[in-house]
C-alpha cells in the first residue's frame, strides 16, 4: 500500500481494549498514484485521484505486551472528497 498512494497518512479513531485484544478504526488516505497490488480483485491501476478506506484493525498481543496476531476488516474505501 505505501508504493501506490503517494502522500499516505494513518489516522486512528475509536479504541477498544479487551482482554489480549485491541480494536481499533482506521482511516488511510492517499493520493493512488501507482498500481495497486494488495487489492482482493487483483492489481488495480492508478488513476492520480484520492482515496480514503475505512477500516477496522484488530490487534492481539501476548503476555509481555508483544504484538502476536494483527488483522483487519475493510468497511468501505471511497474517493477523497467525495
């Protein structure tokens, strides 16, 4: 994802903690500025325009507080702006 949007930024929204686990909302935006291979449907080319996906990251973490398990749960990407 860092390769295909340029001028990325992470924000962090609603947290929540329970037990061994972290929820967390999560928005990155960008500029799509080159191909896109992360993509469930297969490589998408850039288009130059922005975008931003909403998601939720769930974060599990062992006993010394070390990060063991992270996965995510996309609910929607949409163009910047609009």
């Amino acid at each position: 994802m860092r390769e295909a949007f340029d001028d990325r930024s992470i924000r962090r929204g609603i947290v929540v903690a329970e037990g061994d686990y972290l929820a967390c909302q999560t928005w990155i935006e960008g500029t799509f500025a080159r191909e896109f291979t992360q993509s469930p449907v297969g490589p998408l080319p850039p288009n130059g325009k922005g975008v931003v996906f909403d998601l939720i990251n769930i974060f599990r973490f062992d006993d010394r507080g070390r990060l063991i398990e992270d996965g995510y749960a996309p609910t929607i990407a949409v163009p910047a702006n609009g």
